[in-house]
C-alpha cells in the first residue's frame, strides 16, 4: 500500500521504478483490452460498474459514457488523486473488504488486484453480494507457475519468487532485496491456475479464460498486455524468429498444460453458476 505523497513507486532510484512509471503511462491502453473483452458479453451502456483496485483509472476513463455509473476503489491516495473526474465516477479511498455503500452493480472489475489481498476465497463471496443477477465479473492475475513469470517475477523482476508465499517474500525476499519496502502491506502472492478453479467453485462461480483473445491482442496491440522489459523481449524474440502462428496456434483457453504452466496473466469472466447464461 502507497499512501500519501511519497509512494514507492515513484522513487525513480527504485529498480522497478521504469516498469511502473511504464504500466502507469499505459493503463489507458490496458483498460482497452478489459473493455474488449466485456463487449463480447455485455453491451457497455446503462450500467453500474464497480472497479476494485482501480489504480491510475485507465480502465474507467474506457467506460465513461454511455449512461454508465462508476464507482471507484483504491486505497492509494495518490493513484486515486490522479483518476479523471467526472460527473459519472464516484470515488472510495477504502479498503476493498469494507466497501462504504450497498450497491449491486453489472460489472466488478478486479484488474490486476486479486494476488494482492488476504483471504481471497472470503472476498469472492464478499464481493458476489454486490453482483447483480446477471452480473459480470472481469479478473485478471498473474500466473504462479508460469515458467516466464519463474524466471522472472512480474513485481519484483526476481527468479522464483513467483513461486513463494506472502509471508516468506516478507520475511526473507523484502529484507535482503527491497528493505526500502519493508512496509507494504499489499505484497502480491500468485495462484496456480488450479487453486483459482478452486476458489472460483467453493463461491459458486462459472468462469472462462480469455488467453487466446489475449494472445491476438498482444501480437497487434503489444501496449495493451505488456510493459515489463522481459515480457517485451520475449515478444521481440517472437516476431524475429516469425513464431506469431505458432503461438496463435498453441494459444487456448482450456485447463491444461498451456494455461496451467506457460500463460504468463489469466483474463477470466466470471458469473454465479445459477444465473450463468448461454454464452458464459
């Protein structure tokens, strides 16, 4: 957690200070992506929409408009500080377990969020209270055992870390690597594609991976999907050796050996199983 004026990141003698200046000056682009592919379930018009971990706002300023209502959830005050305002988005500096309104919305957004919070399974059938009946869940989150994302942690640019818990990058990672860290409280921890299942079922909720969509939209609009220097040369190693056709090919969303080990972020739609409709 970043509170106030001094947040970590933009500490620019920070090791990962270009990676999140980098997401940061792309969020627009990446809620892009998120708006793509709530389209192919919902038509983006005269809705309510809650986005939970709403960062520097790129995803909502793609949903202004059209008769939607926003609500807005961040508990760092200075990313929160720079979402647009508008007359449609209604702003909460709070946490995510202590929502301040009762709401039911049509769309919840928890972009890049979930490996970040305790207890995960009690905040899906936290959050499901807010969902209407046909409502729609958009979830993304790095994979754990991802061999791209073992190689190189996506928060911290380390070999392995991908693999361990919250509380041994705590105590063991932050100390030696990053004591300039050592009090943040929103240490990521990734979820194998299994545990999520997992997490997903104990809630009563139907799901559906996106990696083949999000594999088109990284090959023509990389900016949308990726910013860390080695995602970036992985895709540059890709186009130079021409593999995009192997890799469209390999690309799907079944639960099996690519998903569960090579995708490097999951894109899932989640409804609850009783109202889930034909094309979820």
């Amino acid at each position: 957690m970043s509170v106030g004026n001094k947040p970590h990141y933009l500490n620019s003698s920070h090791p990962n200070f270009k990676r999140w200046k980098r997401s940061a000056e792309i969020s627009f682009e990446r809620g892009k992506f998120v708006k793509e592919i709530l389209s192919q379930y919902k038509e983006l018009s005269n809705l309510k929409i809650l986005d939970i971990g709403s960062g520097f706002g790129g995803t909502i300023k793609n949903l202004i408009g059209n008769g939607n209502e926003i609500f807005s959830v961040e508990i760092d005050e200075f990313k929160l500080a720079q979402q647009i305002n508008h007359p449609s988005v209604k702003k909460f500096c709070v946490d995510a377990f202590a929502l301040p309104f009762k709401e039911k919305f049509d769309l919840i957004i928890l972009q890049d969020f979930f490996e970040h919070i305790d207890r995960q399974t009690d905040f899906l059938k936290y959050i499901s209270n807010y969902l209407n009946k046909d409502g729609l869940i958009y979830l993304s989150t790095p994979n754990r055992n991802s061999l791209i994302n073992i190689i190189s942690d996506p928060h911290w640019g380390f070999p392995i870390v991908s693999l361990l818990s919250r509380h041994t990058i705590k105590k063991f990672f932050i100390p030696i690597f990053r004591k300039i860290e050592k009090g943040r409280k929103d240490i990521a921890e990734l979820k194998s594609l299994d545990t999520l299942i997992k997490i997903f079922q104990e809630n009563d909720f139907k799901f559906i991976l996106h990696t083949k969509f999000a594999v088109k939209v990284l090959l023509k609009n990389p900016e949308q999907i990726i910013w860390s220097d080695l995602h970036l040369s992985f895709l540059k190693i890709i186009k130079h050796l021409k593999l995009q056709n192997i890799l469209l090919k390999i690309a799907n969303d079944k639960v099996g050996f690519v998903n569960k080990y090579l995708t490097p972020t999951f894109y899932f739609v989640l409804t609850k199983k009783e109202n889930a409709n034909q094309n979820i």
